[in-house]
C-alpha cells in the first residue's frame, strides 16, 4: 500500500476541484493514483462539487464550432495537397539522382 504525503493528497483535490468537467478516474489517471484513492481523498477533505457530466461547462454555440471545423478541414485539405506536391517532387528527384 503506498502512502502520499498529505500536501499531495491535498494538491489532488485542489486539482478536482480546479478541473469541473473532469471526472476522478480522469484526474486520478492524469495524477497516476487510483481513482477509488482519490475518491476517498476528496470525500475526506469534505470537498462539494458537482459530480462528473452533471457539472456545467458553458457551452460554444454551434456556429462557432461549425467555423472552426471548416477551417481545420480546409487546413488539412491544404496539407494534404501539400504533401502530395512534396512526395512526387521526391519520387522525381529520387528517379533524377540514380546513375
């Protein structure tokens, strides 16, 4: 059974408490301790937060991520097609350097 220091302890469920989207087994991953552990901390230091989907995290309107991923997409459509360019070029110099 491993034994973490109190300032430890205390730190991880600050760090719940900081995260209210996050759940305890996602903290409890992220800090390399049992959830079950964590769990047990939180409880014991009294801590009050809602729990893991329920908490509200204010959300985007669609419109906005609808822009962000038409950007991406374009992004990636350009990096593809860059990438195209780059292997053919190589493909033609690597057949130009061959004696």
């Amino acid at each position: 059974m491993k034994h973490y220091p109190a300032e430890f302890k205390a730190d991880a469920v600050a760090l719940y408490q900081s995260r209210p989207g996050a759940t305890i087994r996602q903290v409890a991953a992220d800090l390399g301790v049992n959830p079950g552990t964590l769990r047990n901390w939180v409880r014991a230091a009294g801590a009050s937060r809602p729990r893991g989907r329920r908490a509200e995290i204010p959300a985007e309107p669609s419109t906005v991520l609808e822009a962000e991923n038409a950007a991406l997409r374009k992004k990636v459509r350009e990096l593809e097609e860059e990438r195209e360019i780059l292997r053919k070029a190589a493909k033609y110099f690597a057949g130009e350097t061959r004696w």
